[in-house]
C-alpha cells in the first residue's frame, strides 16, 4: 500500500518540482499532483502544458517517486451553462495531465451548485449525466475518475432569498454522495469501471457520519482516500493523532481492512505544511509519512 500526500500547499510555498522533491526525500512513495489552482491561475493553463506534464513525470521518475493520484479543479457546477463547459473543457485538460504523470485516478467533485437539502434527486440525475458525460475520457487517459462526499453549509432565508450567514460557517449539513448509501448509488448509477470513491474522512465526520460505516457501504467501489483530521467543527485538514482531532482511525483501519481495501493512504492534510517553518518542512513531512506508514500497516495487519 502506497503513503502519499497532497503536494498542494507546498507547491504554492515552493513550487511543483521543490514540493515533489520534498516529499519524495520525507520516504512518501508517491504523491497527488494537485490542480486545484487551474480554476485560478496555473502553469497548467499555459499552452505547454503537456511538455509541462512530462517534464515533472521525468522529475519524480528521477527521485524515485509516482504520482498516485490527482485533485481536479473545483467547483464541478455553476448556474451559468457557459461557465459548466468552460469547466468541464478544464476537466478533460486535468485527466490528460494526470494521465501524462502516471495518475491512476483523479478526484472530481460531484456537482452541487444547488442547495443539497432541496434538490436530492435533481443533484443525482444531474451527477449521472455529468459523469456520464466524463467517462469515454476517463478511459481514453487510463485514468478513474474518483468522486468525493460533500458537505455543504445551510443557509437561511434573508430578505426574500437564501443568504449563506457572514459570521459563521455552521451548521454544516450533507452534500451529494454525504453517506455511504447515497455514495454508493451515485457510483452505480453510472455503471462504469471507471468511476470510484474517494472517501474523505474529513467531510464524513463534518457531515456527522461515521467514516468506518461509509467505508463497509462502498466496499470495491473504495478506491482512493483523503486522509484527514478535523475537530468536528471546521474543514481542518490536519494531520491525524492532533489533539483537536475527532476521526477514529482505529474503526477506520479495521473497516479498511473488512473491505480489503486496494488503495493508498492518501493525506489531504494540507494545514500541516501551512505555517510550519521553512526550515522544518522536511522534518513535518517525514512526520506525515510516519503516521501514514502506520496506518497502512494497520490496515495490513488487520487484513490478515
């Protein structure tokens, strides 16, 4: 089993070829090339980008370190049509490039432009259309396309209108694909090898689900994960083990083993590298690594 991290925030404080580096020197066997920042501003939108591609394929080839998975740009839906194809046209650019680094899956957002609690079945039928729409390209790259549970923040009723509150981001409320039931149906609608889960431990337990039970839920359909702690409360992307953490990672390793989970420890815990000293990043990314190595031999040992 692969240990992996996010390289996002050290790509914004070092660049992609430094982040890369980094991580491949902390012992993580691989990493996710992230592209979120294609939906702002990006080398990636530039017209080498498949040179661009290749050029950090041959870098992390060289350190000895793949590129497991990747993160699309988000959002995956807007209200405005045009905006949807500008989007979707930037998506097909991401699954190229991850499939250019070696990615074997790329986490795309379930579409949910709509306020979730009012429009369950429209936000299902518009996510089988939409990762319908994705699938003769997922295959043509080799890359799956990896979903992920949302949550999403109630709003309340201001003046004629919803308005999402200035003051504070609670309460927080499920998203598309935010149990494992409803995760479970959104893959299987598609019925395609080539859509899977990402579960994120993070968004289960803000969405006050239980990861371990989504884990059993979606069963072969698990195959990509976003590691994660969080107090409850806020979208922390901490480390796990702090002590504002909430996730169980004990429950989580043995449900991972129960399915005979095939996928990587994938870390999405990305406040780790935000404030930490230059001077301490390689130090906190073997410390990253450490936590995931263990849980992947928790994981292992269970399974036996």
């Amino acid at each position: 089993m692969l240990v992996s991290t996010s390289i996002e925030v050290l790509d914004k404080r070092f660049g992609r070829k430094e982040a890369i580096r980094l991580v491949a020197e902390a012992g993580f066997d691989a990493y996710d090339l992230t592209l979120c920042s294609m939906s702002r501003e990006d080398e990636f939108l530039g017209d080498n980008w498949r040179e661009l591609a290749q050029e950090y394929r041959r870098y992390a080839d060289s350190l000895g370190i793949v590129c497991n998975q990747s993160h699309a740009p988000m959002p995956s839906s807007f209200a405005d049509p045009e905006q949807n194809e500008a989007r979707f046209q930037l998506f097909l650019r991401a699954l190229e490039i991850a499939s250019i680094a070696g990615a074997k899956s790329i986490v795309i957002h379930p579409v949910q432009h709509l306020a979730y609690v009012s429009h369950v079945e429209e936000l299902k039928q518009k996510n089988k259309e939409f990762f319908a729409r994705l699938m003769p390209y997922a295959e043509k790259f080799g890359v799956k396309i990896a979903t992920e549970n949302m949550w999403q923040v109630m709003k309340y009723w201001v003046d004629g209108g919803w308005e999402e509150p200035d003051e504070y981001r609670n309460p927080i409320v499920d998203g598309p694909c935010a149990t494992g039931e409803e995760f479970a149906a959104y893959i299987d609608q598609v019925d395609s090898p080539y859509l899977v889960a990402c579960l994120d431990l993070g968004h289960a337990v803000l969405a006050h689900h239980d990861p371990a039970a989504m884990i059993r839920a979606l069963g072969p359909r698990l195959q990509a994960l976003h590691v994660h702690d969080v107090d409850g409360k806020d979208d922390l992307h901490t480390a796990p083990f702090v002590s504002v953490g909430v996730v169980d990672f004990d429950a989580v390793t043995t449900a991972l083993a129960e399915i005979d989970y095939q996928g990587d420890i994938t870390f999405e815990a990305l406040r780790v590298f935000s404030r930490v000293p230059e001077a301490l990043i390689p130090q906190t990314a073997r410390y990253l690594y450490e936590i995931g190595r263990y849980l992947a031999d928790e994981v292992e040992r269970k399974k036996k």
